[in-house]
C-alpha cells in the first residue's frame, strides 16, 4: 500500500464541490461523526445543497462559479495559515 493509498484526497472541482476520496472521518462542528456512508462524496462548497454538508447538484442551478484549484493568492491569504 502506498502513502497515497493510506489517505483521503480532496479535490475542488470547478464550480463544483470538493470531492473527497479515501479513508476520512467527517466531523460536525461540535466533533459528532458525520456517517457519510461510503468512501467517496461531494461536499458542498455553494451554499445551496439541501443535503449539506453533501452537494446535490444545486450548484448548478445557482450557476455557482469557482476554480477549480488553488487562487492565485491563496498560499498567501490562507487564514489558517500557522505562521
Ligand atoms: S457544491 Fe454542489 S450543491 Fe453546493
């Protein structure tokens, strides 16, 4: 098994949810366990999901527009940024 294997990926999609693919535990705020029920789910990113935190395909009919990887200046105005 590689490195790769052993974690989740998360991939913004343009103008899309994030995906997140792999071994994760999602957490509410308050630290509950989110039962996603399966390796593989779209997090809303738009706002507009009636299933939050997962998409259901909403974003498109807000015609939610974002890119799809980092923001140009991102690394810069990350605000959990440790440093
Ligand atoms: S990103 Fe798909 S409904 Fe929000």
């Amino acid at each position: 098994m590689s490195a790769r294997d052993e974690r989740a990926e998360i991939i913004p999609y343009r103008d899309g949810p994030l995906v997140v693919r792999g071994p994760f535990v999602l957490l509410d705020e308050d630290g509950r366990e989110i039962d996603a029920g399966r390796r593989t789910v779209a997090l809303c990113r738009c706002g507009r999901s009636q299933l939050r935190p997962f998409c259901d395909g909403s974003h498109r009919r807000a015609r939610y527009r974002a890119e799809g990887g980092v923001s140009p200046d991102a690394e810069r105005r990350h605000p959990l940024r440790g440093d």
